[in-house]
C-alpha cells in the first residue's frame, strides 16, 4: 500500500531531523521502495540536513513565481494550458538523489495572489505522489496548512513536539484544527523529540487525556550531540553511524508506521 507521511508541529521541535532520521530508516531497511521527499517548508530545510544546496530558481516557489511573472506581462503561449505548463515546472525541480527524489516547494515571492497556482499545484503534486510507494512530507511550522486542508491524502501523520509546554500545545492544536476542518488520517502519531527520560510520562499524560482512538504514541527520541554537530556544521545526517545511539531509538519506533 501507497503511503504518504507528514511531519508537522511547532517550528523548532525537529520536525526534519525527524524525516531525516525516518528517511535514512527506509533507506537501510526496506530495499527498492520508491521514495519521494517533498519539502513544504518555505525555509526548505530538507536539503539542508542532507548536505545539500537548492537554489531559489530550482524550487516550485521559484518556477511559480517564473510563471506567474509571465501571466502578468501575457508572455505564455497562448496554446498551451497553465496548468500543463506547471505540471512540467514540477518534474522540472525533482531532484534525483541517489536513494529517493527530492521536491523542494520553496517559498513564495513577490506581492499578489497564487491561488491557482497553488490550487492547480496541490493536484499536481498528489498525482507525482502516486508514483512512489512512500511520500515524506516535511510541512510549514504551525497550523495555516491544516486550515487550508492540504494534508488531504496523508495517510500518517506524525505531530512532534519537543518537551515543552508550546510544543504540546501546537500538539493539541493541531488535533482540534484537523477535526474541524475534518481531515481524516488512518493514524495520528505523536513523536516525543529530544525528550530526557524523566520528563516522559508527561506526555504520555497528555496522549492519555486526548483519548482519541487514532491518535498514538509513537515514541521518543533522546537529545544527541552528534546529530546536533551535524545540524550545526551542514552536515548529511543520511550519513548518521548507525550505531548512534538516538538513530537507534528511532529505528524501534519508526519500524510501527512501516
């Protein structure tokens, strides 16, 4: 079964350290799956704990701003639908790595409204989805993409926070607002990240009191020093030993979504 994961939260508490950590799980574990990264996040932080450099022009944000520059001075061929053309700038910006591909969204630039586009590329992007056996999606800090329904087709969805009181609260957020706006998920993970031992059973609590019967813990990763130096210094963390002892806590955990 095709699935598409996304890592959500509060900005800060290691969202993509995580996908990174998930990633290179796959990698190492389950040989000739088809996996697609898509970076949602306009910061693009993806490229940046795998060692990589994505300029602005290679990203969706930046061939939609291309194309949006081009609608408003009439430059498109007139015989050739919009969305055609930005179905061919979205393969354009995959970047094919060596063990999965990668798609960065980038951020949006310059004043004016990207509703189509951004209506268009929602679909165009599930569709590319479908093409993979795995999709990890890194998405925006905080909560507007929630409102917006654009987790519409994510099967997991992993919240992390971090041992804090805004993360949990970003937690149970988020919870209310995909309830409202009534996004279905087969699972809700919650993923405890840089969380001492003794501070555990909080979040446990937590969960306990949500008592929402999809929503489950998935576990905790600890604090590390050397995934720290490789965030700090720019890194590959695909290149993490693995016998890293907080790779390994995530390898236990992560083994439940797959």
């Amino acid at each position: 079964m095709k699935r598409i994961v996304a890592f959500s939260g509060k900005g800060g508490v290691g969202k993509t350290t995580s996908l990174a950590l998930f990633l290179k799980y796959i990698i190492e574990t389950k040989n000739k799956l088809d996996i697609l990264v898509i970076d949602s996040d306009p910061d693009a932080n993806i490229a940046d704990v795998i060692g990589e450099e994505v300029q602005f022009c290679d990203t969706i944000g930046g061939k939609m701003k291309d194309l949006k520059d081009k609608i408003q001075k009439r430059q498109l061929p007139l015989d050739v639908p919009k969305n055609q053309i930005i179905e061919g700038d979205v393969y354009d910006c995959l970047i094919e790595m060596d063990d999965f591909d990668l798609l960065e969204m980038g951020r949006q630039e310059g004043e004016g409204c990207y509703c189509y586009i951004n209506s268009v590329l929602k679909n165009v992007v599930d569709t590319l989805a479908k093409n993979y056996d795995i999709t990890l999606l890194d998405s925006p800090a905080g909560l507007e993409h929630f409102a917006r329904k654009t987790g519409r087709n994510v099967t997991d969805l992993v919240i992390v926070t971090d041992p804090s009181k805004m993360g949990i609260h970003t937690l149970k957020r988020i919870l209310e607002i995909t309830s409202e706006v009534d996004l279905k998920f087969e699972i809700i993970w919650v993923l405890g990240n840089r969380f001492p031992a003794n501070l555990r059973k909080i979040l446990i609590d937590e969960i306990e009191k949500i008592n929402q019967q999809n929503v489950k813990l998935l576990g905790f990763i600890s604090n590390n020093d050397e995934i720290s130096a490789i965030n700090l210094t720019g890194g590959n963390l695909l290149d993490l030993p693995k016998d890293n002892s907080s790779y390994q806590e995530a390898k236990e955990i992560f083994a439940q979504i797959m």
